[in-house]
C-alpha cells in the first residue's frame, strides 16, 4: 500500500507546486500526450511545437486510416479464382455444401486476418463471401483508432475543465480515486491517463505484419495481398470527424505545400496528422512551446471520434460538412511562425 502512494504523493507535491506558481506555468512548456480514452492507450509527446515540426502526430495517420481496394485489385485476386467447384461435377464437400449465409455467418466467427484469408483463398466462391471480412478485418487491425474518442493532452489539463463531451468521462473514472492532499492536485485525470494507460509507439506497433507463411505455394502472392492493407481509392481522401460530422479533404493540406493529396499519406511539411492534432489538443492552460498565438489548447475536436476514408465512403445520414478551409488557414498561419517558405504560395495568405 504505502509503496503505491509515494510517487502518487510525490507527484502531486510536485503539481502542486507548479500549479501555484502561475508565472512559472506559462514559461514551463507542457508535454502533450495523444490519448485513446476507449482503447486506453497513450502516444507520450514532449512539446506541442516540437511535435508539430516533426511529424505532426504522435502516431502515423494510418492508425486512423481505412484500407479500400480499387476496383482492379479487386478483379485481379478474385479472377484467380473463379468459382470452380460446381455441384455439378464433384459433390461439393465440407463447408462448400453450406449455403452463403452460413458461410458468411462462419467468416463473421473468424477473428484474426490471417485465418480469414486462408479460408478465402480455398475457394472462389469463399473468396467472394468472405472479402467483406477480410477487410472489416483490416480495419480493426491497421486503423486501430478509428471510431475511439481521441483527444491530445496537455500536462496542465484540470479535472474540472474537459470538454463538456467528456466530463462525465473524466468523473466516472476518477470516481474511487482518494483525494489526496494538497486538495488543490487538480490534475488527477492525467495523472491517471499516463500513469496507467498503455504506452504505445510505433516501435511497439502490435500491427507488424506477423504473418508471413511459407506453406501456401500458389496462393502464397494471393495470401499476401489480402493481409496487406491497401489504400486505393480515385475518389479524395478526407480525415472526418464522425461525432460532429465534420471532414477536411487531403488535397486541400497537401496543396499548401505544392503536394499530391491523391493519397492519404501526404509527404511535405503539412499532412493530415497535422490537420488533427490543430484540431484536438486540450489544456487549461496555453503554453504550446510555439510562435503561433491561437488558441490551440481548446481544440474544437477534442475527444471526438475520427476516421480517414473516402468522399464516396462518408456514413449516410449525416449531413456532411467541408471544412478544409478552416484547417488550412489555421496550418498556414501556424506555418508563418514555424517554417520557412514552405507554402506554396505563401502572398496567398
Ligand atoms: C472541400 O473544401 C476544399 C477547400 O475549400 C475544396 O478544395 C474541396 O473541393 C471541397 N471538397 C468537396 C468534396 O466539396
Ligand atoms: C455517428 C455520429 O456521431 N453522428 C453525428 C454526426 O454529426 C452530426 C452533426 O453534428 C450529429 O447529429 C450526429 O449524431
């Protein structure tokens, strides 16, 4: 017991001390975390500036991207293999004899990508059922954090001053926790969130491609492009945020640094993990450790849920609204205070 409660003291002593010091709080420069508070998994950050020049998301924007296949990859796996076994010919044996449905029902039982596969290429007409899978598969496994409330974290963020989206969150989870003295430690929840939530980095990236198999002969190429996410698509990616309905278009970023946005991958200084973090940060207080004086540290999408796909994918029955303009302007003025001449067109602004 008393081995538990001497770093939480410590710490809040330390807190405690900084948070009544306010001069020296706006010259400390706060480290921010992204924080999944579904998943419970934390990406350690160190200043907002410094994240924002590297690569503007604490993980890669493909944890948040779903895979889709062009109509050509498609036809090309799924012309390999034709639906051969009529019933006609050999009775059809063991699964083949099921109907769809039931077929379909088994895939839906199949958890991990690399068994679904298998399963796929026994047959054209499995291949045909279970491709939906496949990829709902794919989506868990490589956009791990769509559809999770996702919000940066600043080290200042007070108990009592979370989004009102997530204060009920915030409470239910602090509920149980002793208060501890000083009965000023306002700082609990993020205490909490780093103290117990999992660490993730891309080095520890649980999506490795693990699956390698070398008994497959022939299907062995067919094998590999199903468990290998694709992002193929002629329709704009967008990033969208699915709690508000909201979504910025990828070649809107890309084109502030003469890039290509027909992929959701952007290269140049802006891609779209900068495009969230702008949007998602949350703090009590604004020291971003950046020239840029908006007011970042209120994200407007704080805790929201997020996904990247395509225009013509968006849910249906959600009014849609475009607001790349919004986020463009707001990482072209960020870049006036942290980069040299990467715009385009820089006297546009
Ligand atoms: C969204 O807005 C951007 C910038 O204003 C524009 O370039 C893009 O074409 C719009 N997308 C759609 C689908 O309307
Ligand atoms: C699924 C979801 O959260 N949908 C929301 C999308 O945004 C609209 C507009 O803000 C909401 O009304 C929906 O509930």
């Amino acid at each position: 017991m008393m081995t538990c409660w001497v770093p939480l003291a410590l710490d809040a002593c330390l807190w405690f001390f900084v948070l009544n010091d306010d001069d020296e709080i706006t010259e400390m420069n706060q480290y921010w975390d992204l924080v999944n508070l579904d998943s419970m998994c934390i990406a350690k950050g160190r200043t907002l500036g410094e994240t924002f020049r590297r690569s503007g998301l604490h993980i890669n924007i493909r944890h948040f991207t779903v895979p889709s296949w062009s109509e050509k990859s498609h036809e090309l796996l799924h012309s390999k293999y034709p639906r051969t076994l009529h019933r006609s010919k050999s009775p059809a044996s063991g699964l083949l004899r099921l109907s769809d449905e039931l077929i379909n029902l088994i895939f839906g039982h199949v958890g991990r990508l690399s068994d679904a596969a298998c399963l796929c290429l026994v047959d054209g007409r499995l291949l045909a059922i279970g491709f939906t899978r496949v990829l709902q598969l794919q989506k868990l496994m490589f956009a791990d954090w769509t559809d999770d409330r996702v919000v940066c974290l600043g080290g200042s963020v007070r108990d009592d001053d979370f989004p009102e989206s997530l204060q009920e969150l915030v409470q239910k989870r602090l509920e149980g926790w002793p208060t501890i003295n000083p009965a000023d430690f306002t700082n609990r929840f993020h205490f909490l969130v780093s103290n117990t939530f999992i660490i993730v980095d891309e080095s520890n990236d649980r999506r490795r491609y693990s699956h390698e198999r070398q008994d497959l002969g022939a299907d062995g190429d067919s094998y590999k492009m199903l468990v290998t996410p694709r992002y193929e698509s002629s329709h704009p990616w967008v990033l969208c945020n699915l709690s508000k309905g909201e979504y910025v278009q990828a070649t809107a970023v890309a084109a502030l640094t003469g890039n290509d946005g027909s992929t959701p991958f952007i290269t140049g200084a802006f891609n779209l993990g900068h495009a969230l973090l702008s949007r998602i940060c949350w703090s009590s207080d604004g020291s971003i450790a950046m020239g840029y004086r908006g007011e970042l540290h209120r994200g407007p999408w704080s805790g929201d849920r997020f996904e990247v796909t395509t225009v013509d994918k968006l849910q249906t029955g959600v009014e849609w609204k475009n607001i790349s303009g919004e986020v463009v302007d707001v990482l072209s003025k960020i870049s006036l205070y942290e980069y040299d001449n990467i715009l385009q067109d820089p006297q546009d602004l």
